[in-house]
C-alpha cells in the first residue's frame, strides 16, 4: 500500500486513478480537437489549455471518489463500477457547467463538456476492462509470508481471499507444535535458513502472527529478514492497514502507546480543521436555511409537538453539549427512557423517516459546528446514558472523544448505522483509526464520500 499523509492507499487503486487521470485529461483534449475543427477554428498550444484539461480532470476525479468508484465494491463489479461512473461523471460535469455558467470565460468548456462527457464514460470504462483484470492478478500484489499457523493466520487467509485485497499470502509457517488451524502451513523445524526461504519466494513482506508471544518471538530470524529489505509487520498494524480500523480483539494498551499515530503535531492540522468549519458552516447555514425552515413547517404540519429538539450528547474530552436536530420521532418517543434506535423504528414519523433517510435532520447541526462543540468530521456523538454503558462494555470507548465529534465520520461511512453494543464496537473500531490517523487529507476522503452515504442511503436509519 502507498501511505499518503498516514492514511493507506491501495496500489492498485492508486494505479487505477493515476490512468483515469490521464485519460480524463486525454478525453478533455479530445473533445477541445473536436469542436476546434467542427468551428474551423486553429488548435494553437497544448500549453494554453492545460489548465482547463487539468480543471475537468481533477473534478471528476474528486466525484469518483465522492461515489464510490474507487470503492471495494466497485473493484469487484464492473457493473456496479459502470453504474457509479455515469454518476461520478455526470454530477462532474453539473458542476463544471455550474462554474462556466458563474465564471464565463473565452474557452471551450460549456461546448465541449458534452464531448468530454461521452470520452470519459468510454475511456474510463475501457479501462476498467482492461487494467481490472491485471490489477486483480498476484503481480499487483505484495507477497506476504504468514508466520503463524493458527486462528490469526487463518483471520488473514480470509482478508487475502477477498478480490479487492492488495496482498497475496504464499505460505505460512508454524512456530509453534500445536496443531494448526491452516493445515498447509511449514514447520518452522522443516525449514533450515528462514531468510533464505522468504527470499526464494520473492516475499515482500513477513507479519508475525503468532498465537503467544510470550517467549515465543523469533527475534533472530526477524532481525535478519529485516536487515534483507524486507518489510516485518505486526499482526494488529497489517490489519489496521489492510482493514482501515483497529482491531478490538487484538491490540493492547502498548500496542496504541508505541504504534504510529496520535501524532502531537497536530497544531496546524486543528487550526485548519477549525478555520474549516466556521466557513463551511456558515456557508452551510446560509445556503441550507430554506430548507430546514421548509422541512421544519412539515414537521409541525405531520406530529405534534417542536420542529427541532435538542439532545445531551458526550463531546470532546467526554465533556457534555447539546445537539440540534429537526425532529424526526414522535415527541412521546422516550417516555420510558433513552432507547436504541431500531430498523423501520415505529417512533419515527411520516416526514421523519425522509429525512432520515437524506439527512436532512442532521441539517441543524450546522449551528453547533459553528460554536466549536462539534466539528464536520469526526466520531459520531452519542448520549452520556450509552456512553456509560458502552465505556462498561468496550475497551477503550473513551478514546474516541480524545478528537472532536462530528457529522459524518470515518465509521459512518464505512459500516452501516448500528443501534447495539455489537455495532457500536465495530464502529469504535473506525473511530479509534480515525482518532489515531487523523489529518486533513483523511477528512477530505470522509466529506466526499459522504456524498455516497447520503446518494445511496447507505447506513441511513
């Protein structure tokens, strides 16, 4: 994987964007060509439309992340990836239409953007075909060798098996004499020079997985193998890396106090992160004022009782603040006390459940992000009477308020909304990799795909 500001990347899907970059570049030329010579009008230098290539590039691109293109799913499906592609490119091009109309200028843009629509659906999706069955070939893949023959080992055979993993495991080996779970796996006994047998298999990578590493770590032979250039990885740090989380059942407190993360130069990163938010709030406030008085009259219209509520939930440092949302449940919702929400949950009202569903209720939280008790991005804020129950139930939950909370967030995006103790582990996971992980550059990946969340309803309840 290639990490771009502590965040990991995919080799092939950092591939993959690097081609369509250039063949959206190659498809805005194409389509300049095109209207230049139906005009009779001369081509004249590359170099003076360049920007404009690059301009159509970089906002398409920004709408294919935006969607999903980039998605595990859509690595596996081409018809799902065709699917978000008609999307990404055609929401790419409303906005350039939207900026040519604010911004007018002499080029060819609102005359070519059709054109360079219809090269990009072709070139993009021809790419797909062609580049998607190299990139899920072993060549595009780093070469693992699994010390370790037990449940840990067997945990990574089902993250390699999945099409979209960007590793391929070419054996495993057994340090210890219990019987193994992967049955294929070497003996370390059998095997004579480690260093030597993981450079005949050409590994690129060797993760300890071991079951005990108490007295059981073979530091020799990782020493070695090291010093080959070859990378040594722990089990919990490869999975954070290959899953996008931290995983519960196997880190410990040492493991979070000397991995990477939870870096301490964050000073300009939350400096940025707050200037962010006031704009984008007060941006978001005024443009969205219409529509939340809109919706804020159905609700009166649909129940009774107040169009917006306000609602204790645990924010930064675990200090409590109030949160305001338009009302999507019935005013007598809780009478018996603070309840998980639950799938087609009979407390929510008629109009409640469309909002729900688009997030228009989340709307108002524009106002609290603005007074700084929230942030755009960050772990979802939850009520101090699950919070309490929840710091019982899962180790390290109060980690998750070390970072502000937010709108949309790292586990929003990545697992559908959970209304269990179940479901709030799973998200902690993606919280606490958030909180470990966090930079701008990760914000900007959440806040785009957001869009995805809120498109296809994904995790909405």
């Amino acid at each position: 994987m290639i990490r771009l500001f502590k965040h990991y990347i995919p080799h092939a899907v950092a591939l993959l964007w690097l081609a369509d970059m250039f063949l959206l570049l190659g498809a805005n030329e194409l389509s300049w060509r095109l209207r230049a010579g139906q005009i009779g009008m001369a081509l004249g230098s590359l170099v003076d439309r360049i920007g404009l290539h690059a301009g159509f590039a970089v906002v398409i691109s920004l709408s294919m992340v935006a969607v999903g293109v980039y998605g595990a799913e859509a690595l596996r499906s081409m018809r799902f990836a065709a699917a978000r592609l008609l999307v990404a490119i055609s929401l790419g091009v409303i906005a350039l239409s939207f900026v040519d109309f604010l911004f007018a200028a002499q080029n060819f843009w609102r005359s070519t953007l059709a054109y360079s629509m219809a090269f990009a659906i072709v070139l993009l999706t021809a790419n797909r075909l062609v580049l998607g069955g190299f990139l899920g070939t072993s060549a595009f893949r780093r070469r693992v060798l699994v010390l370790g023959a037990g449940d840990r080992a067997q945990r990574l055979r089902d993250l390699a098996e999945r099409p979209e993993s960007g590793f391929v495991i070419v054996g495993y080996v057994a340090m210890s004499d219990g019987a193994p779970v992967v049955e294929e796996a070497i003996s370390r006994g059998a095997i004579h020079n480690l260093t030597r047998f993981v450079d005949n298999l050409g590994v690129t990578e060797v993760v300890l997985a071991l079951e005990e590493r108490r007295n059981a770590l073979p530091l020799k032979d990782l020493l070695r193998i090291k010093t080959t250039g070859v990378h040594v990885n722990e089990f919990s740090s490869f999975l954070e890396r290959e899953t996008g989380r931290v995983d519960l059942d196997t880190v410990n407190p040492s493991w979070l106090i000397f991995s990477d993360g939870f870096s301490s130069g964050r000073m300009i990163s939350s400096v940025a992160k707050r200037l962010f938010d006031i704009v984008a709030s007060a941006v978001a406030l005024c443009v969205t004022a219409p529509i939340i008085l809109l919706f804020a009259l159905l609700v009166k219209i649909d129940s009774r009782g107040p169009a917006f509520y306000r609602q204790q939930r645990v924010g930064l440092f675990g200090e409590n603040f109030d949160v305001i949302k338009l009302r999507s449940m019935r005013t007598d919702a809780e009478v018996a006390g603070a309840q998980w929400a639950s799938k087609d949950d009979p407390r929510v009202t008629r109009v409640g459940r469309f909002i729900r569903k688009v997030r228009i209720d989340e709307l108002p939280q524009a106002w609290t992000v603005l007074k700084g008790e929230m942030s755009f991005v960050g772990p979802r804020p939850e009520r101090p009477q699950f919070v309490a129950e929840l710091e019982d139930a899962l180790r390290y939950y109060a980690e998750r308020h070390m970072v502000k909370p937010g709108i949309t967030g790292w586990a929003q995006i990545n697992y559908p909304y959970g209304a269990s103790i179940e479901d709030s582990r799973h998200k902690l996971e993606y919280d606490l990799y958030y909180a470990k992980n966090y930079t701008p550059f990760l914000d900007l990946l959440i806040i785009l795909q957001t869009l995805r969340v809120v498109l296809w309803s994904e995790g909405a309840r």
